[in-house]
C-alpha cells in the first residue's frame, strides 16, 4: 500500500466474545513492527441448565446480556464454556418453553454457574382486550399475503395493541419468534427459511406508531 495515513482496526475476536480497538490516522510508510495492547481481561464462565432438577446437559440456549443496553453479547449452548469480558452481565437459558435467568451475575475468571428452568407463563394479546403481564405473549393477526412480505391493512389493529403495550411498561427490550404457515408442501419448506423480511417490517410498523425512540436492536 502507498505510504500515508490510516486508521486502523485492530479486532480479537474468539467464542463469544469481541473487541475492537481503532488506532486513528496512523502514519504507515516502509516497514513497520508495532504491538498493540488491547487490555482484555476476560472471564470463562460455564452455565449448567436444569430443569425439575435435572441437568438438560447441552441442549439449553444460554445468553449474555449487557444489563444497561439490554444486547446480548452472544450465546452459548448450556454446559459449555463462553468467553466475555469480565464484568456484570444477565444470563438467560431457554428450552422448549421454559426459561431461567441470573441477573446482575459478576464473571470473572473460571466459573461455574447453574440456572433452573421454569415454565413460561403465555398470554395472547387481543385486539381491545386487557394489556397482557406474562413475560411471554403470542400475537395472532400479523398478516401476509401468499409468497409476499408486505404486511396487510387488516395487521394494523393488533400492532397498535402491541405498541400500546410497549408504551405501558418501562423496559424497551423484547425478543421476537414468529413461525408461518400456509399451503402444504410449500409452507413446509419455506417455514425453514429465515425471515429478515418480516421481522424488518414489525420493527418498522411498531415503531412508526410509536412515539418512543427506536434502538434497533437483534431480535
């Protein structure tokens, strides 16, 4: 490359864990040895999941959340070991309709932690109906046409419900599942494929009608 000015990223990235740090208009020209220190000081935590008291052994999901943003830093599967940063992080495990949390759990070092599952209480949001409290809620009416990814007119009463919702309560954080269904073999077949198309347009539908700023964020 020609001799000049760069900024430069220099990236470790392992498991789940990834740092970036940027070396702003470096000056590079003939050979150049340098050493960057990153300053990591990492911990190696391993979650075990039980569930009625017994270990699920490795077939648990096990998530990292940065408790002031609410980002999952990455995922695990239970039993195995994760690598952060040190510091404080909630951590998630999920199975099959259950789930478990450590809030505020402070890693560092190798540690050994265990979560118990416990079954997820589900509500379903109605359009007028009364504002839903489990922590998990099933939204029916969010409709598509065949093969298509606009979202139809007839969704709109059951997004404003759940945008009222969210201006009901003080978290901002929310995870999205969705599954579809149709004319069998093709909604077989197109059920296993991702769906950025869909989960793009909730995201922007939700927050057009809501008057709270919009983080993106992973759902």
């Amino acid at each position: 490359m020609a001799a000049a000015a760069y900024d430069i990223a220099v990236r470790y990235s392992d498991r789940t864990f990834s740092k970036t740090k940027w070396l702003d208009a470096e000056q590079l020209a003939g050979k150049i040895d340098k050493t960057v220190e990153l300053g990591l000081r990492l911990a190696e935590p391993m979650v075990a999941v039980t569930r009625n008291g017994k270990d699920v052994g490795d077939t648990a999901n096990v998530g990292f959340i940065e408790p002031s943003t609410h980002e999952q830093i990455g995922s695990v599967r239970s039993g195995e070991a994760a690598l952060l940063e040190d510091g404080a992080y909630d951590i998630r495990a999920d199975l099959f309709g259950a789930e478990g949390w450590l809030r505020g759990a402070q890693l560092d070092g190798k540690r050994s932690l265990t979560i118990e599952l416990k079954p997820l209480k589900v509500e379903t949001l109605k359009v007028d109906g009364p504002a839903p409290t489990a922590c998990a809620i099933e939204v029916y009416g969010v409709n598509f046409d065949f093969d298509k990814s606009a979202l139809r007119p007839d969704s709109e009463p059951i997004l404003k419900q759940a945008v009222n919702l969210f201006k009901r309560t003080s978290s901002d954080a929310a995870r999205k599942r969705s599954a579809t269904s149709g004319a069998k073999p093709w909604s077989r077949s197109r059920r296993r494929e991702p769906k950025p198309a869909m989960r793009d347009l909730m995201w922007a539908a939700l927050c057009r009608a809501s008057s709270r700023p919009c983080y993106r964020r992973t759902l």
